[in-house]
C-alpha cells in the first residue's frame, strides 16, 4: 500500500478512536450520574461547572418537547445524518472530510442520548453550569460540532 493511503487510514482510524472515546466517556459519566443521583453536587471548576445527576425528559435547553413523537423525530433526524455522512463518504471528496468528522459527532451524541430516553424515558444530564444550564457530553459534542459546521460551511461557501 501507498504511504499516502497508509497515512489517510490511520488518521481515519485515529478520528474513529476519538469519537469512540467521546461516545464511551459520555455513556460512563452517564452511568456515574445514575450511581450518584443522590449525592449532593461535585464541584469540578468552583462554583461555575459541577457534576450532578439531572434526569431530562424535553429535548436540547430543556424545550418543552416529549414523549413518543420527540423520540421518532429524533431517530428520523439521527437516520438523515448518517445517511449524509455515507453519501459524503462516498463521494470522497477531500474537503468534505471536516464535514464528515463534525456530523459523526453530531451522530454519536445523539445516538447517546437516545440511548437514554428508550432506556430510561429521560436523558442522563450531569454537567451543570452555573446560571446557564445542565447538559452532557453528548450534548456538548452536538452544540460545538454543530456550530463548527456552521462556521465552516460561511467560510468555505463560494459567493453567488
């Protein structure tokens, strides 16, 4: 094999470790909040950012979204990103690679969290930060991946 193919499947290989390792950190930490949830708050930064168990029944920012149609919505969109991160895949089109990587995290974070809500009916939040919110990984991995591709997709775009 070519060092140039070598070096692109290694690095495709360390990516996948990496959102693997975000996946598996979440899934644990989620399983440590359930332990936990009736231990008082962990500070981890002061008094900004703690680690508390938090049961979230709505979606994203606590929205007033829930129950079955939330859960089929969700699996409908979850379906949608892999299936453009496939097509992306196939036409193998190098500057698309950020893409790829962004909406696999995406991918896996809500993944996660509807691991959550079909196991337990909620979704496991465990991150709370001061006079903002209480979120996870998973969700931490969705907003910044998210924004990411919106940023890069302003840059990258050709104007008309």
């Amino acid at each position: 094999m070519n060092k140039f193919f070598t070096r692109i499947y290694q690095s495709n290989i360390a990516i996948a470790l990496v959102i693997a390792i975000f996946f598996i950190g979440d899934r644990f930490l989620k399983l440590v909040a359930i332990k936990n949830q009736f231990a008082p708050a962990f500070p981890l930064i002061g008094k900004w950012l703690s680690f508390k168990f938090y049961p979230n029944r709505q979606i994203a920012f606590s929205l007033p979204l829930e129950g079955p149609i939330l859960n089929i919505l969700i699996s409908g969109l979850i379906l949608l990103v892999i299936t453009y991160i496939i097509y992306l895949i196939y036409i193998s089109q190098k500057q698309k690679r950020t893409s790829v990587i962004l909406l696999s995290l995406i991918a896996v974070g809500a993944i996660s969290n509807f691991l959550d809500r079909l196991l337990n009916g909620f979704v496991v939040d465990y991150l709370e930060l001061t006079n903002f919110s209480v979120f996870n990984l998973a969700d931490a991995m969705i907003s910044i991946s998210a924004l990411l591709l919106i940023i890069k997709n302003i840059y990258t775009s050709k104007p008309t």
